[in-house]
C-alpha cells in the first residue's frame, strides 16, 4: 500500500510539473493570451493528473473570433504533454466525406487503448441543432452523437468487421439457390446439386457429399458472432450447420449478421473533450471586416463578452439541453489587441531570423520601419492571425531569395543583412564583420495602404462632410466624442464611417430623437453645406440604421404611445399583436423631428462641421484627441466629462432620502404627518 502511495505521488509531481512547463511553453509562443493559457492548464490539470477519478469527460469550451488561435493552442499543449498520439481532433466543419465527424468516429471507436484520450471538436458552431427564429430542429442531423459523447462519454457505432460483406454475399447466394429448387438436410445439399455447384464454382463429384456452408466460411463465422453466439471453434459451428435444412441454414446465417452489425458502446468518461468555435452571435464585431479600426478597440468590445453572453449566443444553434452538457467551463478568447499583433509580428520574423542562419550561415536584422508596414498592411482586426503571415510572407519571405541571390551574384561575402522599409520600399543592406557593403531595395505591393491614401476627389469630399455630421451630433446630441472619424477606407463599398464607443448599456426614453438625428447627421450635413437638390445616394446605410432602430424600440421595447409586443411578420406567434399601422405613424414623427433637430444642430455648429470637413477633405482620419480640440477651438459646446451622468442612481437615492425622512417624521409624530397628508 504504502509503495503505491509513493507511486501515485511520483507520478502526481512528475505531471504537475510537466503541465507547469507546458504552461510556460505556452506563453513564449502564443502572444496576448497568458490569462487564457492559465485557464486551460487550470481546468486541465484534474484530467491530466487524475483522470481515474473522473465518471464523465471533462468538458472545456473555448471560443473566440477566427485566427484566434484556440485549434493550435490546445494542438500544442497535448505536444507538450507527450499526449498528441492520444489526441482525435474532428473538423464539424465537414458534414460528408473521410473528414467528417461521422467517418473520423471510426477512427477513434477502433482504438483498442482504454487509456485516457484527448478529443477535439473543433468548429463547434457548424454542428448546430437549430435553426430560425422559431428555434426549428434541424433535419438528418449528421453530428447527432457529439451530444452523447460530450454528455456520458459513451457513443454507440458499428464497427464494419472483415468478412463480413464476404458473409452477406454468401446468405444471399445460398438464399437464391434454395429458391431456385436446392435442398438440403442435416448442412448436406441434397437436390440440385449440379446447380449448387455451378453457382458456386465447386466441382461437382456425384460420389461425394456437398457441404451447404462450404469449411472455407467456419472461421469468418466464428470471429463475426462467437461473442454472442457461443460459437467458439470451427468445430462448433460444424456441428450446428449440420443440424440444419437449408432455411435453417439462411436463418442462422442472417442472425451472424445482425449480431456483426450490432451497435457496440465505446466509452470515453476518462477522456477531456476541448470544443472550439466561433460564435458571431457573441463576438458582434466579427462580421466587421473594416482594417481602419484600431485591433484595441475590438479587443476591447471582446473583453466585456461573458459567460451568459456565449450561453445565449449558443442558444441560437443548439438546444438548451445541449447548452447544459457544454458545462460551465467556458473560456473566452479576446480579439488581438495592435501590441499582440506587433508581438506575433516579431515573433514570426524572429523565427524567419533562425532559419536564415540555419540555412545560409548569415544573421537577419530588421528594425521597426518592418514591423510597422507589416503590421499597417496586413492586420485585420477581426480576422486574427492568419492575414498577417500572408503579408509578412508577401512583403518579406517571397523576397529573400532574391536578397541570397543578390550575395551570389555580387560575390558577396555578406554574413549579416538588416531590412528595412525607406519610402515604400524594401530595403536590403549587405555587412560584412558589421561594415555596410552593398545595399539592394526593391519594391513593396501595397493593398491596404494604396487604398487608405487620400483621394483628393468628389468622393473624399462628400464622405469628410457627412460623417463630420455625424460626428458634431454625437458630440452635442449625444455628450459622445468619437473615437475616430474617417473619409478614405481599405473598403471599396464604404467610402467613409464615424467610429464610436458607446458608454452606457441602456437606451432611454429622451435619447431617441437625438440618437436619430445623430443617425441622419449625414444627410442632413450634405444638405446644409451643399444644398437639397445636390444630396448624394450615400445615405442609405443611415436611414436603414435609424429605422431599424425605431422600429425595434417601438415594436419589442414599448416606447410607443402603448406598451405592446408588435409581432414582426404573419408567421410571428399568434399571441403578438400585428397591426403595426399606428407604430409606423409614431416611427415616421419621430424621424421627422430628428431631421429638424438634425438641421438645427448643425445650424448652431456650422463653424465646428466646417473645420472638421475641411480636414478629412484633405487628409483621410481624424482622432478623438484632435476632434477634442476642434471642438473646444470652434464651439461653445461644453464637452461631456469623462464619466456619465448617474441620473437614474442620483434619482433613486434622492427619492430613498426623502421616504427615509418621511418615515422619522412619521415615527416622532405621526399626527402631524396624517395632517400634512
């Protein structure tokens, strides 16, 4: 007893310090994620170290936007744990084909290693269970036993077993044959013995007995049923099929089968289960593909996402059952911010520096000038790592053969290059013993920053002027100062926007007309600087917002004249009321009382619309820092303070105050109080 106290606390110590390590590994290869990778190793370390104990998997959810990382972090950990060869990833991605989740489960069933595995179902999100807004089931579900498997551990499947294709072709043979008039008693064929023979290919001795079941078949029946047949030796299943007739015969052969083709039950409640996702419905930025945005303000929208958020994301793909066998062990990967990004950058040119030397005996510098056009050219926040490899692939690795080339074709006896980006261009410089002996530059393909140049064109004109609208409303409507403003994008289909982050987690009463107007500033800044009749189409995406708005607060949230839950369209529930008419006349007032306050507002503001205007007309953004000073050098608007009103709490409080002096009163002299009521 005491030897295997000592044992299991060797091995205890020998795997809490191997995770530990692991852990370390971790975060010198993945950037950004250090509190992600502590939580993994956390909620690992009971599995790994004690999975004896566990009665079902244990179960760890990650989700996070695209290039995120999850798939190669936890790839990783099971390397560093010597646990990759016990490691079934399966893409949900796939529904058909040798990928998918139904085939690979094969794969995994057969392993005959009662050991404790590691199982990956990775985009979770593909094996949704439900769909549209009445929740529907979906139909010939094909990932119907993750469920199973995630719940119990358990998962039932059919194992094809050699012979058996060999054994049906045979039951159906010998089936024909007895139709066709072949007979047989005691497992000897009787009559029609020539056709037997033809059909089967046996050479046909009249002196000799002809076995129904030819000896050749005994061992496949044997290793496809004695299990539950109780049909051990070749010997046995002899003496049965000489008991028979020929229906018997197909009888018995036909139960060989089924028995072969019986469900088996694989457990894996030792097993830890990682499910991987994407889901939009949490992470709502990440259907903004938009490069101009700053990586930090994603990545701050993503750290206010919670538990309870994913929870009701997933409850848009999958079942509440289902929701629950996920468990509570949810970790929730942040969007890159621009200093993760920068990190990944350097990371991945130092990795480049490593096998250069490795190769060609030549040590690679860079300097920042690389890391920034890299970082400005290939970095789309939402979209994680996977651009930016493509880009430092584009802009650095597809380069450096000429670079090598150059050495040879020079005769150089180069063992050092720096690179460099001078106006626009990458540059090469050759050192020999740290002197500077040659220096080579060639061209960069730009995509993103071509496009992000200013225009200096109608286009960049109009864009400066509408969302300079919407930026002074924001500010004197709304006490919000925008985080950025600009008039040139890397999208093609979007010729400027006003970014904004909004403080307050709730919409009041008395801010829907100037939320509206701030929604129409556009419009109605084009109008006032250019004239009605000289309004462009680009306010499209405005009006939609701003209706989208009203109708949802007045049709869900109650604002109108009377609190009613408005039914969208016909096929909404019965127990929702449809007529809409009135709502629209109270949406349509409102948007006509937002486009006066809209005009007015910016009447007043002109000056300060102006010089906005005319800045973005020439350069392509303005920043919240820049935008303060404008407005503080051409408005009398007093600039909100960095923290909201608490309007609702100071009322409430005020109230209490006053019920709490009500109450004294009424406790000394509760004669007076009923006088003064």
């Amino acid at each position: 007893m005491a030897s295997k106290i000592m044992q299991l606390k060797t091995e205890f110590i020998v795997k809490a310090k191997k995770l530990e390590s692991a852990g370390e590994v971790l975060k010198q290869e993945f950037v950004g994620i250090d509190h992600i990778i502590d939580e993994v190793i956390e909620n690992v370390r009971s599995w790994y170290i004690l999975s004896e104990i566990q009665e079902k998997p244990a179960v760890i959810n990650l989700w996070g936007l695209t290039g995120t990382g999850k798939t190669s972090l936890v790839q990783r950990l099971m390397e560093l744990i010597h646990f990759h060869e016990k490691t079934f990833r399966f893409d949900l991605g796939e529904k058909d084909g040798s990928r998918s989740f139904k085939s690979s489960l094969t794969d995994l069933c057969e392993n005959k290693d009662d050991s404790p595995i590691a199982i990956i179902l990775d985009e979770i999100q593909h094996a949704r269970t439900i769909k549209g807004p009445f929740r529907e089931e979906i139909e010939d579900d094909k990932n119907r036993m993750i469920w199973e498997l995630v719940d119990s551990g358990k998962v039932s499947y059919v194992e094809w077993k050699s012979g058996l294709w060999s054994l049906e072709k045979m039951a159906r043979t010998l089936n024909d044959l007895i139709n066709a008039g072949v007979r047989v008693k005691n497992g000897i064929v009787t009559r029609r013995k020539d056709l037997y023979c033809e059909e089967l290919e046996i050479v046909h001795e009249p002196s000799k007995s002809i076995l129904f079941v030819q000896e050749d078949e005994y061992n496949n029946i044997t290793s496809l049923s004695e299990e539950f047949l109780n049909v051990k030796l070749k010997q046995d299943v002899k003496e049965l099929l000489l008991s028979m007739d020929g229906p018997e015969t197909v009888k018995f052969l036909y139960r060989v089968i089924s028995v072969a083709t019986r469900p088996s039950v694989k457990n894996f409640n030792k097993s830890i289960i990682f499910v991987l996702g994407n889901v939009d419905e949490a992470y709502t930025m990440s259907g903004n593909y938009s490069a101009d945005i700053s990586a930090d303000a994603f990545h701050e929208m993503s750290l206010k996402i919670s538990i309870p958020d994913i929870k009701r994301a997933l409850r848009s793909r999958f079942r509440d059952e289902q929701i629950a066998r996920l468990g509570n062990i949810h970790i929730i990967y942040p969007a890159l911010s621009s200093s993760s990004y920068t990190q990944i950058i350097r990371l991945e040119l130092n990795r480049l520096q490593k096998r250069i030397s490795g190769i060609v005996d030549i040590k690679m510098e860079y300097d920042d000038s690389l890391v920034n056009e890299i970082y400005k050219e290939g970095v789309y926040p939402t979209q994680g790592a996977r651009p930016l490899f493509t880009t430092i692939h584009q802009m650095v690795k597809s380069k450096l053969a000429v670079h090598i080339n150059v050495i040879l074709i020079q005769n150089l006896k180069s063992n050092k290059i720096s690179l460099s980006v001078k106006e626009g261009k990458l540059v090469c410089e050759f050192y020999r013993d740290n002197k500077l002996i040659f220096t080579y530059s060639d061209s960069i393909t730009y995509n993103l920053e071509r496009l992000r140049m200013a225009t200096l064109d109608e286009n960049q004109a109009i864009a400066a002027v509408h969302e300079s609208g919407h930026a002074v409303l924001s500010i004197a409507l709304l006490k919000e100062v925008p985080e950025l403003v600009v008039s040139v994008t890397s999208d093609a289909d979007t010729l400027g926007f006003m970014y904004s982050k909004s403080i307050k987690k709730y919409t009041s009463k008395n801010e829907i007309v100037p939320h509206t107007a701030m929604l129409l500033g556009g419009i109605a800044a084009e109008e006032l600087i250019f004239g009605e009749n000289h309004l462009t189409a680009g306010g499209a995406s405005d009006i939609k917002k701003a209706t989208e708005l009203l109708m949802t607060l007045f049709k869900k949230h109650g604002f109108g004249s009377i609190p009613i839950f408005h039914g969208i369209n016909i096929s909404d529930p019965e127990n929702l009321y449809h007529d809409t008419s009135e709502i629209e006349s109270e949406v349509k007032a409102i948007i006509e009382m937002a486009k006066i306050m809209a005009k007015e507002e910016l009447q007043k503001e002109k000056k300060l619309l102006l010089a906005m205007a005319g800045i973005l007309s020439e350069r392509t953004k303005i920043e919240k820092q820049e935008i303060i000073e404008l407005t503080k050098k051409h408005s009398k608007f007093q600039l909100p303070n960095s923290a909201p009103e608490n309007f609702y709490r100071e009322t409430l409080k005020r109230q209490l105050e006053t019920k709490q002096i009500l109450n004294e009163i009424a406790l000394l002299n509760p004669v007076v109080l009923n006088k003064n009521n």
